[in-house]
C-alpha cells in the first residue's frame, strides 16, 4: 500500500528529468523515506480513529487489532512516524525554487488528518475520495515536482498537471475499492462513504466509468502532446488489471467476503498505471 506514497514523487521524477534533465537519485530516495514515514503515520492514525469509532472492530489487519487494542501505543507509533517524516520533508525542501512546493505538502498532510480525525472525520461524510485525489494528485506530485527541478524551473505546465491528475485517479481508485467489503459494517457506524451512499452495482458501474477515463484521458493528451505518445502506449500494459479489478467488482457485487481482495487489485493497477507512466516519460527521451 506504501505505493500511493512513492508514485507521486517517482512520476514527478521521471517529468523532471525528461523536461530538465535534472535528476538527484539521492534526493529522491529521501523523498520517498519522508513520504512513507507520512504515510504509515496515516494508515496507522487513522486505524487509531477507527477504534474509537468502532469501525474497525472486526479488521483483522488493524494494527490496533494486532496490538490487542492498544490504541495508545498506536498513536504514539503514529506520532512518531509524522514527526521523522515531516521533519525530513523540512529539510529537502529548503531551497526550492517554489515556494508553493512545502505549503501545497503540508496542505496534503493536513488532508490526511481531517479525513478521518477528530472532530473532522470527513470521510465520514463521503469526502473522503476528494481529498485522496486532491491530496496525493494535484498537491503532492506537483509538489515534489518543484522539489526536483532546478530552482529557476519550478513552476505549474501542462505536463506534471496532467501527470497530477492521473496519479491522484489511480490513488483514489484504492481508496474507493477499499470500502466495497465493508458497506454494512459502514453504514452501522454512520460512515457515509460513496458506497453506502450508491451500493455495490452502481459503484461498480462508476468505477468501470473511472478506470475507462483514465486510460482515454491519456491517450487524448498523447494525442494532444500534452504528455510524450509513450506514456499511452505503456499505459495500455495496465488495462488488463484494470479489467480482473472490475470484474472482480462485478461478479462479487452481492458477495462482500469476495470483494475483500478488491483493493489489492486496484492496488496493483495504480502500482503497474504508475510504473508505465515512468517508462513512457523515459522512452520520449529515446525518440
């Protein structure tokens, strides 16, 4: 699942270095360990938030769970990761050109917070999806982004937005199939996700809808020359788990133990979507 925290800074890498030239494989290695301390303060965080709420109480892979419902020690664990992660995200992003790149970081890592802490828990009122894709798209590829470029080149074009979007889709995706299993146990405890709110078939529908987007989405910016022909072309190496993930979805709709391995599909969809995206940047350069 720590995918979701190395693909924004991987892609943003790739478009730097195929736009400028730049590329500091040290940097970027730093990068990735900051955003992973971020993200296991996230994932742990909120499997804390849950147990309060008692959505979580039969999760098998919550770490509180795990622990034997030591919430406490959870959260210092938390605290812990956040700290060393923001502390490291501090010290590379002094100097950079853009002075938007630490403010647009901090701005996502304040999302995590109130999707599912307290008294926001916005993810309780379906907002959830939103802020996955504002955050991990939009705010931290381009974010890292200006933190790879020279400092003279920092700045928002066509490419890392359209790179942004894609990113923050596949990052979303995740988080939309993770709810598919646990639509009861969600709606017990109040949680309105997208699929309390529209059922297991007509998610399904919305994600066939999503993933079809995606994949047309770039190949009309390839087209465009917003993004270089290749990132479509290797993009198209994904399509296939795009589609065991939807018929998964399709063929379990009634069946919620059968949903359960939805998000390590969509996961691997997002890992593979990523790494294509990389390759495609890459191979532009050979043309």
């Amino acid at each position: 699942m720590y995918s979701v925290a190395w693909a924004p800074i991987l892609v943003s890498a790739a478009a730097a270095y195929v736009q400028t030239g730049a590329f500091a494989p040290a940097r970027t290695l730093l990068l990735c360990l900051a955003a992973t301390a971020i993200i296991a303060w996230l994932n742990l965080s909120n499997d804390v938030f849950d147990s309060v709420t008692g959505v979580d109480k039969t999760k098998p892979e919550s770490v509180v769970n795990l622990l034997g419902g030591d919430a406490r020690l959870v959260f210092l664990l938390a605290t812990a990761m956040l700290a060393a992660g923001t502390g490291l995200l501090f010290w590379l992003l002094h100097g950079v050109g853009n002075p938007l790149a630490a403010r647009m970081l901090y701005a996502a890592i304040a999302m995590g917070y109130v999707y599912q802490g307290p008294p926001f828990r916005w993810s309780y009122l379906g907002l959830g999806e939103p802020l996955c894709f504002l955050a991990f798209g939009p705010l931290a590829t381009c974010a890292f982004y200006f933190a790879q470029v020279p400092p003279a080149q920092a700045v928002f074009n066509q490419m890392i937005v359209a790179l942004s979007g894609l990113v923050g889709i596949t990052t979303t995706v995740i988080l939309f199939c993770a709810h598919f299993h646990q639509v009861e146990g969600d709606r017990k405890h109040g949680k309105l996700s997208p699929l309390v709110r529209l059922g297991t078939e007509k998610a399904t529908e919305v994600l066939k809808f999503v993933v079809g987007f995606t994949h047309i989405a770039t190949l009309a910016m390839g087209l465009l020359g917003v993004l270089p022909f290749a990132c479509w072309t290797s993009a198209m190496v994904a399509y296939g788990l795009a589609g065991e993930m939807v018929k998964l979805a399709e063929t379990n709709a009634q069946n919620p133990e059968g949903l359960r391995p939805l998000k390590f599909l969509a996961t691997r969809w997002h890992i593979a979507f990523s790494s294509m995206l990389i390759l495609g940047l890459l191979l532009s350069t050979l043309m």
